[in-house]
C-alpha cells in the first residue's frame, strides 16, 4: 500500500489525506489514543504532516522510507531553526513499524529528534536522531533510546521504572489494523460518491470492531 498507491488521497473520518500511508497513520493514531493534527503548520516552507499534542507539540514528518537516512533531517532543522518551533522535537515515520531498536530489543515507531545532544560522530550540539522506542504505561507512549527517556505522550519520568515497552506483537497488530482499515475505506469510496463522501465515525468504528470480533 505504501509503494504503488501512496499518492492516492483518501478519507479517514473527518479529513482528506493526500497519501494512503498519511491517513494510515492518522488511523494509528486514533487506535493509541493520540490527539494530533493533520498539516498544521507551514514553517518556513515545510509542512509537517502532523503534530502529536501529548506533554508537548512534537513535529512529525511522514514519508514512504524504511531508514533514517533517507530523510532530509537537515532540511528539517534548518526549517524551524529561528522559528516558533524551534524547540519542538521531530519524529520521523516511515512506511512500517520496526520490531527493534539499537539500544533497547523492543519495538519503535520511527524516530526521535531531541534537541541539545552532541552527534555521536562529529560531537557537534545539535538534534540527534534516535529510534523512538514504543512504551505502555497505563497508555501509549514513546521514548529516544538515548537520550530523554521521558515518555513524549505522558510526560511521565522516573528514571527509567517507568518505561515498560510492550510487544512488538501487540504494536503490529495495531498497525496492521490501521492497514485494513485505511484500505477498506479507500476500496469503498466510490460506492459512497453519489452520497456524503466523509465516513461517519460511527461507520468507521463499526468496521473496526467488525475486524477485531473476526479476530477472535
């Protein structure tokens, strides 16, 4: 889905999303329970696919990559660097969820740009991208899996007695599901072109249940 039709808009509830892979993430995010915008902010010419209001604002950029050096990043700094948002961390997703990060063997979401660390290679203080590690402390987080382990959602830190990442299994599911449901809808579009072309969130909370009794 996230190759040949990523450039395919479709609808998640109430917004229009310009790729598949945009309104599945969107779709991800309401399955974590994560308030987030969609195309909120245009920072000197960059704009962020979303952004994540958990303890803060955190800028997320979304592409079809499955490494972190496919990403601009440096275009991405240089963008905010000056502005309002010149202390927001970065989070960096691509077209999959990863079973493992480098520092921790537990599942990330992408990854994580805090700002203030030195690179590990040239010592220069900068924003130093990380995997962002999952985390399920009562609910859905994340963390950088070197740096702040603050959960970004919660706020909540002690140490590290609060982090409890959770199974990869767990999150792929979720993910997956974000999938079928992104898929389905798009799918169906056309049968609902004559009518209200925006799914209700009733419809759509049927279809989830739908696919997780089927499950069971």
């Amino acid at each position: 889905m996230e190759n040949g039709m990523n450039n395919i808009k479709t609808l998640w509830k109430f917004n229009q999303y310009q790729t598949l892979l945009d309104a599945r993430w969107a779709c991800m995010f309401d399955l974590l329970e994560w308030r987030y915008e969609y195309q909120p902010y245009n920072i000197n010419g960059w704009v962020p696919t979303f952004a994540l209001f958990g303890a803060n604002t955190i800028l997320v950029e979304v592409k079809p990559y499955t490494s972190l050096k496919q990403f601009q990043t440096a275009k991405l700094i240089q963008a905010i660097d000056g502005s309002p948002m010149e202390n927001k961390e970065i989070l960096l997703l691509g077209s999959e969820i990863f079973p493992e990060a480098e520092a921790f063997q537990d599942p990330a979401i992408g990854w994580i740009g805090e700002h203030g660390f030195a690179d590990p290679e040239t010592y220069e203080i900068n924003c130093w991208f990380a995997y962002a590690v999952f985390n399920f402390n009562r609910s859905w987080g994340f963390f950088h899996e070197y740096g702040g382990y603050n959960d970004r959602m919660t706020g909540r830190y002690d140490g590290d007695g609060h982090l409890m990442p959770p199974d990869y299994k767990e999150v792929l599911e979720l993910w997956n599901l974000a999938g079928e449901i992104i898929n389905f809808l798009y799918q169906r579009k056309g049968e609902y072109m004559g009518k209200s072309p925006i799914f209700s969130e009733d419809y759509v909370m049927a279809h989830c249940k739908h696919i997780l009794e089927n499950r069971r």
